[in-house]
C-alpha cells in the first residue's frame, strides 16, 4: 500500500474549516482517493498510479477546489459533482491567475473525478474549459537565485518537528505517533533522541552544500567525510571519486555550509549506520543516495518553499545548472568550471549565457 504520510491530508485551511466530525469524513475521503491515485490513478486497468511528485502538488489543488465548493455550498460536503468543477473552471478563467496555474487546477480536478467516476460511480468528466499552459514562459530547468534562497530555508525547516520539551501531553502523544510511522519503529520506542534525530543536520547540511558545490548525484553517492574540510570551507575531492574527472578538486562552500557540515560531522556519529563507513549521506535505510532519492527530496524541498514544479524538469542537476549560471554570471567562466569541477572549459560554455530576467532588465534600460 502506497505511503500517504507525506501527504496533505487535512491541510490547515480545511482544519480550520470543520467540525470533528466532518474533518473524519472528510480526511477519510481524502485517504482513500489519495491511495487510490498513487496505485491505479494513471492506467486502472493496469494498476498504474501517478508518481507521488504528481500526487502531492495536485492534492493541495484539490484541497482548494473542496474549499471554493464549500464556500459556494455555503458548508461542507465531501459529494463535489462535475457542475461544480464547470463552476470552478468558470471561476479560474475570470480570475488573475497565469495560465499555467489554471492548468495545473484543471488537471487536478480531473484528477479528483476520474477517482469518484472509478471508485464512486459518478459521471465521466469532461472539462467544456480547457485552459492551456503558456510554454514560452515556462521556468527553465535551473533554480532561479531567489528559488536557491528559498530552497535552502526549505532545508533547515525539512523534517523538522516541534522542541520536545515544549509540547504538552497530548501534543508530544501525536508527534511520537509521527516520528513512530517516520523511524519505523513502535511508538511506545520513540525516544528524545529521535525527536533530535529528527531535527538534525544531514538534509541542511546536503542540500547547502549541493548549492554551493553544484554536486552531481553521483557525487553525492561517493561523498566521503574526508571530502570536508569545515575550517577552510572547501570540499577536497580526490580524483579518483569526482565523477567525469582525472584530477583533484577543491569546491568551495560559504562558511554557514562548513558550520552545517561540521555539526552533521558530530551527529553522524551517533548513528550505528555510519560504523564501518566514510560516506558522509546515506538514506535512513543505509544505502547511498541516487538520482531519484535525490530529486524526492528536492521536490519536497520546493513544495515547502512553494515553488511550482509541476511545468518543469526538475532533479538535482537543476541545482547544479544553477550553480553553472549564476556562477558564470558573478565571476566567469573559469570560475564556474573550476566550481563544477568541469575537465573541458567548453561543457561551461553552456551557462555563459544571461538569465532571462538579466536580458529583460536590459531591454528596460534600453528603453
């Protein structure tokens, strides 16, 4: 069975929105259509669900369109019907919004039908709107600078939990029921230390130090503790394990990113799944991170910061794109081949082009 605990169930605004006995009803209806989308959504007949980077976006935007039908309805029901999402598409094409987020609704409304017509019995739908996204402005595949800063306050608040001595009773009751299903283990084990465990440093310290290095996932596979060197702030990667090279590198990182890494140094120890091991990542389940594990967390990380995926080819390279870019645009093309550890200066070439915005600001001074 698909795990849906890193799904918006019950968001805040329904929360607020419900007495008890609704939210169980309603919370209930989402589960079912949730697990349901991730295990036959895409092809029934087949048993071929939507990826959870697909689910999890579209599941918010279902969760508004529940809301927009309630306040239409004038209070709750869980029984939303195809005239309502006619109303609601009507309601998106008056309505400010870009084209590519009234797609995106679209699509998730469609979403949400084609469950209560497989599941529900309910009519097929088909939208009499259908909103189209604008392609020539969609984001490229890179995070944009200020998508950088918010992805990196995305990573110290990744996972996070409550302090533990702050949480009365009956709060600590709920979030050892959390960290229980997260850790895999009974709740009646949960311990402090897990509360720490879960506030720790291995996300901040791999996601900043990927911003500043630009390291390719195979690098972050190979990332040995000896690669740090906190004090100097510099990666030090030997040849042997930086991917696509035959020399030694020295990546630089900020000095924050030096401090993260060497309290996730000192945390790291405590962890039984390091004994015998130099690598500086490994999953929770003790095994190296891989392209796609890595692009899970990204996704995470930018549905906390709030930024819109769903029109674009994001992976962990899209951190590394965008340490190529803005690092040619700082410095130079030397600096960001050195930085990226690239042996050709011509595989650099790629990011020696301005950024859009860079090119659009220039055609306002240029009046």
């Amino acid at each position: 069975m698909p795990d849906i605990s890193d799904l918006p169930i019950v968001t805040e605004p329904a929360d607020d929105y419900l007495n008890p006995r609704q939210r169980l009803d309603y919370e209930n209806e989402r589960k079912t259509c949730l697990k349901w989308l991730l295990t036959f959504g895409k092809n029934p007949a087949k048993g071929e669900g939507y990826a959870f980077g697909t689910v999890r976006p579209r599941s918010y935007r279902m969760d508004k369109f529940y809301r927009w039908v309630w306040d239409q309805e004038d209070g709750y029901t869980a029984n939303v019907r195809p005239e309502h999402g006619e109303k609601w598409l009507r309601h998106l094409a008056q309505a400010d919004y870009s084209s590519t987020h009234k797609s995106n609704c679209q699509k998730a409304a469609q979403m949400l039908f084609k469950w209560r017509h497989h599941e529900g019995g309910t009519a097929e739908w088909d939208p009499s709107i259908k909103f189209s996204e604008n392609s020539s402005s969609q984001p490229s595949d890179y995070l944009t600078q200020r998508e950088r800063e918010l992805v990196r306050d995305a990573a110290l608040e990744y996972g996070s939990v409550p302090s533990y001595a702050n949480q009365t009773p009956s709060e600590r009751d709920r979030w050892k029921a959390h960290l229980a299903q997260r850790f895999e283990k009974p709740k009646s084990e949960v311990t402090v230390e897990d509360w720490e465990r879960a506030n720790g440093w291995k996300i901040p310290s791999l996601v900043w130090t990927s911003l500043d290095a630009g390291l390719r996932p195979v690098e972050v596979s190979r990332a040995s503790t000896s690669w740090v060197d906190s004090e100097n702030s510099v990666l030090r990667i030997p040849k042997e394990e930086s991917a696509k090279s035959k020399d030694n590198w020295i990546a630089g990182i900020t000095d924050q990113t030096a401090v993260f890494l060497q309290r996730w140094l000192q945390e790291r120890e405590t962890y039984t799944q390091y004994e015998g091991t130099d690598a500086l990542w490994l999953t929770r389940e003790g095994n190296p991170y891989a392209s796609q594990s890595l692009k899970y967390i990204l996704l995470q990380l930018c549905d906390l910061a709030e930024i819109e995926t769903d029109t674009r080819q994001m992976s962990w390279y899209s951190i590394r794109h965008s340490v190529g870019t803005y690092m040619t645009r700082e410095e130079d093309l030397a600096a960001a081949q050195t930085q990226l550890r690239h042996k050709s200066p011509e595989t650099t070439m790629k990011y020696d082009q301005a950024p859009v915005e860079d090119r659009r600001d220039a055609l306002d001074r240029m009046g």
